[in-house]
C-alpha cells in the first residue's frame, strides 16, 4: 500500500526532534520511499499522529502493514523493513 507520492511508509515529525531527523537520514540512506509529514507545518496532524500512536512522542513511523513505531531505533526500523521485504 503506497500513498499518493508512491511512499510506503509515512513519518510523522518536526525539524526540532533529532530522532526525526536520524530516522529521515536513515530511510533517505537506504533509499526507501516515504511521507513525512511535518507538525510544525501542519499542526493538525499531530492529533492525526497522537490518534495513531496513543502517545505524543515523535516520530511516528507508519508500515503500509498498518503497524506503527514511536521514537524507534535504527536498528527497530531496519528490522521492521526487512520484516515487511521493504529492505532484502
């Protein structure tokens, strides 16, 4: 499931949170496709973020499984693309 940039994962964050910008760095380097939407440009979407995780901590990383991590690890994330095939 892919939106309608062709991205398979969407990142909910802000420019200000360093795990945003590490796990950003980390899909931009492994080359995977994804939406990031920034909360301070669209403050709306932090309720949209805070609905999906049931937290307010950043970032939120949504798998085209439906499945979510909240201020996850490189480590968390690159296992989670390889779980999905997303990495080989």
């Amino acid at each position: 499931m892919a939106d309608e940039t062709g991205a398979a994962l969407r990142v909910y964050g802000a420019e200000w949170c360093g795990d945003c910008r590490r796990t950003k760095r980390q899909l931009t380097e492994l080359a995977v496709a994804f939406d990031y939407v920034d909360l301070e440009a669209d403050p709306a979407a932090a309720a949209e973020a805070q609905g999906i995780s049931g937290r307010t901590n950043i970032p939120v990383v949504v798998y085209p499984d439906g499945t979510h991590q909240v201020e996850p690890s490189n480590a968390d994330v690159e296992a989670k693309l390889r779980e999905l095939s997303i990495l080989n």
